[in-house]
C-alpha cells in the first residue's frame, strides 16, 4: 500500500536536473501531492545535498553538468547514503536503464513525462521504502564494472520495464524464466543478464531443448562417460559442465522430455550432477536460465510439465511482449536493423520511405521482432538506391493478409452530418435556386429535431419543450409552423 505523505510532517524531496523547465514541472506536481521539493542543477551541488541525509527520495538526471547522474548514483551508494535515487533521462536505451537498476536505483523514469501522477506514485513508493528501512545504517558499495553495449533495441514502456528487471538481476545469482512468443528476443534478454552480470567472464551456453534428438538429450545436458552407450567412444562434456561458473541457457524448456525433468529437478535442488554411465558427483555452479514460446502453466495443467519442476524454474519470471503490442517500437527497430546490413552485409540503403515506414507498421509481425529484422534486411539487399521504397519490401500472402487492423473510425459528428447535407445541397440545386439557404437549411433541421424529440417524449410537449430549452408556448407555435403531427414513439 502506497504511504501518504505525513500531514505534520511533510517528506522532503530532491530533483537534480539541470533543465529549469523540468525542475518546476516536478515541483508543481510533488509540492502539490504534499511534499517539500528542492533543486539542484548539476552533479557536484546534487551529491552535496544528498550527503545532507534530510531526503526522502531524488530523482536525478542521468546527463547533467559534472559526472552525471550514474555517477551520483554509485558514490551516493558507496557513501552509505540511503536516500531512495529514481534516475530520470531522456535518452532512454536499454544500457541506461539496465545500468541504473544494476547500480541501486530504486526506479527509472523517462522523459518526456506522459503522465506526472505515475511520477508522483513512484516517488511515494520510494519515501515508503524509505522509511521502512530507517535513515541509518550504511549500504555495501556495488563496485561498478565495465559492461558490454547489449542489442535489445526499444524505448517502449513494457521494454523498459524489461530493462529495469535486468538491471536487478544482475547483482544476484537467482533463476530466471523467460516467456514470450518466438522472435521477441528472449536469448538476448538471457545474455543481457550474464554479461551485465559478475559471471560475465565465464561461458554462456545455450541449449535448445526442442532441437535435440530426445535420445541425445540427456548426453548433451550431463555428459557421458566412454562407453556408457553405443557410440560413446570417449568421454564428452555435457552443458552444464561447459557452463562452468557462468550461466546455462536453456531454451524451448517445455519441450524438456518428462522422464529428464527430474534429473533436472535434482541438479536445481542439489546443486549436483553426474555424466550419464558415470558416478562422480559434479557440482553445479552456473546460474539457469530458462525459456518458452508457450505458456507453461498449460504444460503443467496437461501433465507435460513437472509442477516442482515450474516452481524451481520460475524463480524470477520476465515476460517479454510480441512486437504488435510494442509498436511504437517497430521504427527504432527498422533503423538499427538498417544499419546493422550497411555495417554486416555492405548494403547502402541508408534510409526507409513513409510509404515504406507505414507499411511495416501496419504488418502484425508474428514472427516478432526477427521477422522485422529478416524484412529489413532483404529490402536493404533489394533497394536499388540508398532509400528502401515500398516496392522493395517483399510483401508475402501472408502479410498482405495479416496487416494490422485499420483503427476503428470514429462515427461522424453532427457538424459533419450537417455539412455533407449542405454539400449535396450545392450538387442538388443549380445556381439559380442558390437562394435562402439559411432559413431553409434551418427550418429543415428545426422540423426534424422538433419530431425526434416529440416522438422520444411521448407526445409530452411539456417533456420535449424541457429537453429541447423551449418555452413550452413556443414550442406549439414552431409545432403549428412546421405542421408536425406529434406521435407516440413505437413500442420496443
């Protein structure tokens, strides 16, 4: 449950930014829910006025005159300051968000503010975490390391939250389950995670689990010992031996055979493993990491899934969206797929046409975010020029027939009714008849109104002089001129 501000005692805030526009934008907004607000500009004066230990919460920009606000960030933690940071920018990459979360802040936002109450309800979460913990005491140092430029791609909010879930994840050795349909990119998500991540030294080994011959499966997962099987000529070492201390990927994981599930489930649980034929006991020491195009709550309901089995898999959940619920997403995915083919294949379109722009929006993409890159890359193969056009997109049956829905079209309002009726007036009537318009476009309208409401009331000329603002004696007389015969509205 959110915490109110106090009503004695009001939570003081923080908003470092060196832009006076935003500044008193948030103030407006956080003195107006009830709290104390003061500014600073740059890096140097924000880190001064954290090292204070009187705020409740900041919120601090991530590109600032000085160091900057990550920067502000991490000595603000190896400090012991235990001020909750909400790290605001406008340059919303997944790096930045990723790098925030992974360095201790309490939250991400981005600018533009599409809505301030959020920005509002994030800080009164932060004050409450806040005071739950008390304004004593230190926080270990996070040591910042140098980390990888990852290739998830999007500033949508559902990514970003994506991102911010990696940033936390980074610092902690849980099991991860990743679920979105195929194409969203959940290997990459995976990698984003090892290589931001303390094992990012060590292997990342990646397993399909549907693409594996289910006889060789459980050779290829645990390793065998020479001659434990036909063929078996020497010993081979499985992936999770491979994997060593870094992080073992294991994708399509509801195509797992039931009779592997429980060894699987031992090695989670223990901790331990041996090759098939051997007796040797192996410990574990890489972190898993799973993924499905499915659901596996369904698996598990159908009995193709061990329940236990979900549980120890699905310790931290990410769900990853389809690309067709993160459209606004799909033109800076265009653009890094672009130039990913001029930089990779030498190809020169540089640039996409409107034309060719709105025709891949309109697409449903059900291959997700790798279809996207396969379109992008055979029209930047095709384009004859530096632009990709319309024509040099492949259009299959399939995606001519699986365009997104036209949004639907709102019903014309009464202005535009009206004024289509006076544009077929002026076809009608020749120019010899273009005379009083006015009062026979009026009358005309007057008469229909008058009818309507009459026949919605009943007959009632007290009720239909109400509905209509009319003195109920003028009523009857326009009732008289227009020699409207009231009627009773038909029965349902």
């Amino acid at each position: 449950m959110e915490q109110e501000p106090n009503a004695g005692v009001r939570e003081r805030l923080l908003v470092a930014d060196d832009d006076l526009g935003i500044r008193l934008v948030l103030r407006h907004s956080l003195e107006s829910a009830g709290y104390d607000v003061e500014e600073a500009a740059d890096s140097q004066s924000t880190l001064r006025a954290l090292r204070t230990g009187k705020f409740d919460a900041a919120l601090v920009d991530i590109i600032m005159p000085g160091d900057g606000g990550l920067e502000v960030l991490s000595s603000a933690l190896s400090e012991g300051i235990r001020t909750p940071i909400v790290i605001v920018t406008a340059a919303s990459t997944m790096n930045n968000a990723v790098e925030a979360m992974r360095r201790g802040a309490y939250d991400y936002l981005t600018k533009p503010f599409a809505n301030l109450e959020h920005v509002v309800s994030v800080v009164k979460r932060a004050v409450g975490a806040h005071t739950r913990v008390g304004r004593a005491g230190a926080a270990p140092p996070i040591p910042p390391p140098q980390l990888p430029t990852g290739e998830l791609v999007g500033r949508s909010p559902a990514m970003q939250e994506v991102y911010k879930l990696i940033g936390r994840l980074v610092n902690n050795d849980a099991n991860v389950f990743i679920e979105g349909e195929t194409g969203t990119g959940k290997e990459l998500v995976a990698r984003a995670i090892h290589f931001r991540s303390h094992r990012r030294s060590e292997p990342f080994v990646a397993v399909n689990c549907a693409a594996i011959p289910q006889g060789l499966l459980e050779s290829e997962l645990f390793g065998h010992e020479r001659g434990s099987f036909t063929g078996a000529s020497e010993r081979r070492l499985g992936k999770f031996e491979l994997a060593g201390g870094g992080a073992l990927f294991l994708d399509e994981i509801a195509d797992l055979p039931l009779e592997l599930q429980p060894k699987l489930l031992r090695v989670l649980q223990e901790r331990e493993f041996s090759r098939v034929g051997g007796a040797e006991p192996l410990h574990l020491r890489a972190r898993i990491i799973a993924a499905s195009n499915q659901p596996l709550e369904g698996a598990v309901a159908a009995r193709r899934f061990r329940e236990d089995l979900y549980y120890r898999l699905r310790v931290i959940p990410i769900w990853l969206p389809p690309l067709r619920e993160r459209r606004e997403d799909i033109p800076e995915l265009t653009d890094y797929f672009l130039a990913q083919a001029a930089r990779e294949m030498g190809t020169k379109a540089l640039a996409v046409s409107p034309q060719a722009r709105a025709l891949l929006a309109s697409y449903r993409w059900p291959g997700n975010v790798r279809e996207l890159e396969n379109c992008v890359l055979r029209a930047a193969l095709l384009a004859p020029g530096d632009t990709i056009r319309v024509e040099d997109i492949v259009l299959s049956k399939e995606m001519l027939s699986v365009r997104a829905p036209a949004p639907p079209q709102s019903a014309p309002s009464l202005r535009e009714l009206i004024t289509r009726r006076i544009r077929d007036q002026f076809e009608e009537l020749g120019d010899d008849e273009m005379r009083d318009l006015y009062p026979r476009m009026l009358a005309d309208f007057e008469h229909a109104l008058i009818e309507l409401v009459l026949e919605y009331a009943g007959g009632n000329q007290v009720k239909t002089a109400r509905i209509l603002g009319l003195n109920r004696n003028t009523l009857r007389k326009k009732i008289i001129e227009h020699k409207i015969v009231p009627r009773k509205a038909s029965p349902a």
